[in-house]
C-alpha cells in the first residue's frame, strides 16, 4: 500500500502501522518522533498514535511539537 | 450501570406497527409525558486500548466523580481492547483482565473492533457472553449466534425520558471484506460495507431524541460517515488511534476519537431541548500525571500486571539455548513453521538477551523478543533476498540476519566488501534462482531495511514472539540449536563467531 508522509510516497507493506511508516521514511524523522521532539498527524492536522493502523492512500505529516515556554 | 434496552431496529419498527394499529384513545394511554425542557447528558468514551489497563483506575475516578454530581452520565468503549501488552494478551483465558475491568467500569457498550477477533471468535463469545452490556455493530451478521450481546443498535435510557439511540460500525478491508485479523478468526460471522450499512440506520433516528454512531472504521471514514448522514447527532471512533480534541463539528456531526493506548478519556457533552441535541461539546482528558485513583480498581490493575501465566514453562530444553545465531535459528524456524513460510530472517538487534534457560517460560520469550514487531511475509526471489542479506551486512561489517529454510555465506574481500552472497538450500545446493519464495521477516526488518523487493509484503497479524509461542507449544526438538549455525561469513568476521 501507498502512504503519503510529508508528500513522499511510501510503498509498504498491507497491515504496517504509523511507525512502521515512519522508519522507512526516514531514520533521523523517526528518532525525532521517539525522542518527542516531533509528532505524526493525519491530513486533517489531528496528532495519531505510533501503532495507528494505516490504510491505502493515508496521508500523514510530521511536525515539530510546539512547546510553550515559561514565563521567567 | 447498563441501561441499553436490547431495543433493537427490528423491535422498534415492530412497536411503531403495534402502536399505529390502535385507537386513538388507546394512543393517548401509552403515550409517555413529554420530556421536561433540558436534559443534560454526558458520555465518556475510549478506543484502541489495546491492553494498555494502567489508567483505567484514573478513569474510573473521573466517571464517578461525574455519576456522583448527579450527571446524566455513560460510558463507551470504540473498540480495540486486545493486542498490544502480553499482560493482557498471554492471561488466561486472553483478555480477562480486560472484561473484569470494563465490567468493574461499568461501560454501557461496545463497538468491537478488528483486534477484538485477535483472540479467537470462541474466546469473543465467551466474552460476549460476561459482559454486562451489549456489543453494538450494524455491518456485523452472526447468523449462528456466535456473539451472544451483539445487536446492530441499542436505544439507551436517559433520564427525563430521553432516549439515546445507537449503532455500532466495524472496518473492513478492501481486498477480502473482512476486518483487519487472521480469517479464520471471524468465520460464521458475515460483514457488509459500514458506510453502506449506516444508510440503513438513519431509520433509526425516530427511536430516539439523540442518533450516534459508535465506531471503529477510522478517523478519515467517520468524516465521510458525518458528510453522508447529517442526521446524526455524533460519532465516537475508534481505528485509527487520532486524537480529536476537541471534537470535530463536520455538518452539524459532531465527530470525537480519544487517541489510543488509554492515554485519554474522552468526554462528550450533549444538552437535549424539546425533543433534539441542541449543543454538543467534545473534548479529552489526559489520563497522564498524578489523577485520583479508585483504589479497588487500582488494585485489579495491580493484580492484572502480576500476570501468573509469565511463569508458565512453555517449553523443556536439554540444554540452555545460548548465542545469537541459536536463538536467532530457533525464532526464525519458528516464523517459518507457525506460517508456513519458505525462509525467515531475524536481525540480531531484534534478538535481545544471549541465552534461555533450560526451562523456557513466558516471561523468558517476552524477554527474548520484547518489540512486539509483525511477522510480514513477501514475496522475494534470489536477487532481491540476496538483497536484504548485503544491506543487512553492510550496516555492521558483519553477519547480521539469522535464518531459517537456507544457510548463506557472505563472502568479502577481507576489508568488508562483499564479493558474493551464497545461498543454499535445506539439501546444501545453491538455490534455484528461477521463482519467487515465500519469506517472513519482522516488521522492524521490513521498515528498516533497504532492498529490494516488487512484492511489498504483507503483515501476517500476529507478532515474532507470538509465533515463538506457538512453535514451543508444538514441542519441537530443541536438542538442535546446541552450536547450530545457518549463515556464514568468509573469511570469518569479528572473531566471536568462528
């Protein structure tokens, strides 16, 4: 199946979830994911979880987590 | 706490005939008074669990703290509550804990999801059948009466007599028309297309003063559902593990899913006037970080994760099973022989502690292969597998992937690189390069590896330790993997292995 990460299309296996997405779209994009620094969203902005089930055609983004300072 | 009716469509369309049958004097006698102005209601939700139980006991905090405020209040579950946690998943029987507690919560329904066949429609039924509310699925058939609780919609009670009419939807793939599980899990059972299926309960608007579907078909196809049926007053999901917060207004529908993993309580909000939803809010409550807790169940939580079965010995080796290339042998022939595949790999990263004991319990497995990764099975003929094998070697210098149904030999120039991948078959000869095999990797390998392969594969839904599982339960000769070795290195590599 066909998944569409930050407009690169990813052939992967029937049945792979978020993560396993992830790592085939790129390492670096992956780590950034486990370490909270970034976070996967579906087309409609909406955060999803790593072990999300994918289906054919799913388009997902990865963006940085926004972090509200604190006020010193 | 179950207030459903077991009201279903058929039932219901069966009293409206009754009821336009009589007079109108007798109309009136039935007739109930007309709900007072304002009823508000609110309905908690959660989806894809997948045994993750420990915030449950926050949860329960929430909802009773709302119960006790005199609030109109219920409970749905979108689905998904098996796979995921081998606490859970490897109980006995598969899912207890997961029934205790929902019992223990009490939720009002369920929409079963794909994962809740994972189990085994045997082990659902009996599930079904201690539950104490009903599983609600339109697109479901169970012509044998396999799912004792299962109705296509349930109409709920409210107070001031306010009736909240539900159905459930199930997702279901494209290619066979079931949901995502192994087949043979969901055999008797007969599954139609859900939006299709949603058409249909539309009709179910006049049973109550609130319609809502509760699903488990995703985020994108809830949208969808919302855009086809305006009619309804709200969806609740499940599937594809999104968090919507706050819930969505998509024509005039509100649409809520809480995420996965129970790292969220979902909280819908529903105000009904003279006979209609007249404000509806969705928003989710994170579950992390110092909540009240229901002590007892907390400590069901507790006792869950103390799971006895982790000290069950699957397996009696002659020996302790040590080394990489062992274990890596014994987990990839199991692969192979769970699944009937042709050849396996296991990469030795995904090979996480060097010996197992002599008695082989499951905690030992879930030591030994802790990530919970797929088998996937693809199509790969001589090149591409040789493929697989030299990316394989090349992110260490050294042998990397253990296998099983042939041997290799990656043979290098000394310094590293490679000259030529020798494959060869269960008899020793070279591998006949003129067809495709069946070949059964993990999920990690499958994602993290860069070869080559037309075939992008398929996950096989069930995991590698599940497979190892299944392989010691058969009782296989393990008196093999003392000093086996399948995949080579010449001249040898690091020197730990030759």
């Amino acid at each position: 199946m066909q998944i569409k990460v930050n407009d690169k299309t990813i052939e992967i296996f029937s049945g792979a979830c978020v993560r396993d997405v992830l790592r085939k779209y790129s390492k670096l994009t992956w780590t950034q994911v486990q370490k909270g620094s970034k976070m996967v969203c579906d087309g409609h902005g909406h955060q999803i979880g790593l072990d999300g089930e994918l289906s054919d055609g799913v388009r997902l983004t990865v963006t940085r987590v926004r972090r509200t300072e604190p006020r010193s | 706490m179950n207030r459903a009716r077991g009201f279903t469509l058929g039932s219901f369309m069966f009293l409206l005939l009754l009821l336009a049958g009589l007079t109108c004097s007798s109309c009136a006698s039935v007739r109930t008074a007309p709900p007072p102005a304002e009823t508000r209601i609110v309905i908690f939700h959660f989806n894809d669990v997948h045994g993750k139980i420990d915030n449950f006991s926050k949860a329960a905090a929430i909802v009773e703290a709302e119960r006790q405020s005199g609030a109109d209040v219920f409970y749905f579950c979108a689905g998904d509550n098996f796979t995921g946690n081998p606490v859970i998943d490897q109980y006995d029987p598969p899912g207890e804990p997961m029934l205790e507690l929902v019992n223990r919560l009490g939720v009002d329904l369920l929409c079963p999801g794909n994962h809740e066949f994972d189990y085994g429609l045997e082990n659902l039924g009996k599930f079904s059948a201690r539950a104490r509310f009903p599983f609600v699925s339109a697109n479901i058939a169970d012509p044998a009466g396999l799912l004792p609780r299962l109705r296509p919609s349930v109409v709920l009670n409210a107070k001031n007599g306010v009736r909240i009419a539900v159905f459930g939807l199930i997702q279901i793939e494209a290619g066979n028309g079931l949901p995502s599980t192994h087949p043979d899990r969901v055999k008797g059972l007969l599954f139609s297309e859900p939006l299709a299926k949603a058409m249909e309960m539309k009709k179910l608007r006049a049973a109550g003063q609130v319609l809502i579907a509760l699903t488990h078909i995703g985020y994108d196809q809830d949208l969808l559902l919302a855009e086809r049926l305006p009619e309804l007053d709200v969806i609740i999901g499940g599937h594809s593990h999104t968090r919507v917060d706050p819930a969505e207004m998509v024509n005039g529908v509100l649409v809520a899913q809480a995420g996965s993993d129970n790292k969220y309580l979902g909280r819908i909000e529903l105000l009904v006037r003279d006979g209609r939803v007249v404000e509806k809010k969705g928003t989710l409550i994170d579950l992390k970080g110092p909540l009240a807790e229901v002590a007892d169940v907390k400590e069901m939580i507790v006792r869950f994760n103390q799971n006895p079965a982790f000290a069950r010995v699957l397996a009696e080796a002659p020996f302790a099973i040590e080394g990489k290339d062992a274990l890596g042998c014994l987990m990839t022939d199991a692969m192979r022989s769970i699944h009937g595949l042709e050849i396996a790999f296991q990469n030795e990263g995904g090979i996480r502690i060097n010996r197992l004991p002599e008695k082989i319990t499951l905690k030992d497995l879930y030591t030994l292969d802790p990530f919970g990764n797929q088998v996937v099975e693809i199509a790969m003929n001589v090149d591409e597998i040789r493929s697989l094998i030299a990316d394989s070697f090349k992110r260490g210098d050294n042998i990397d992937l253990q296998v099983s149904g042939i041997t290799y030999t990656v043979r290098t120039d000394g310094k590293g690189v490679i000259q030529e991948i020798h494959l060869r078959g269960l008899e020793g000869r070279s591998l006949p390069g003129d067809r495709t095999y069946k070949v059964g990797v993990s999920s990690y390998v499958a994602s993290s590896y860069d070869f080559k392969h037309a075939d992008p594969g398929r996950s096989l839904g069930s995991t590698t330790a599940e497979a190892l599982i299944g392989f010691l339960e058969k009782r296989p000769d393990l008196s093999i993997y003392r000093g086996i070795q399948r995949a080579f290195q010449d001249p040898p590599g690091r020197g730990e292995r030759y």
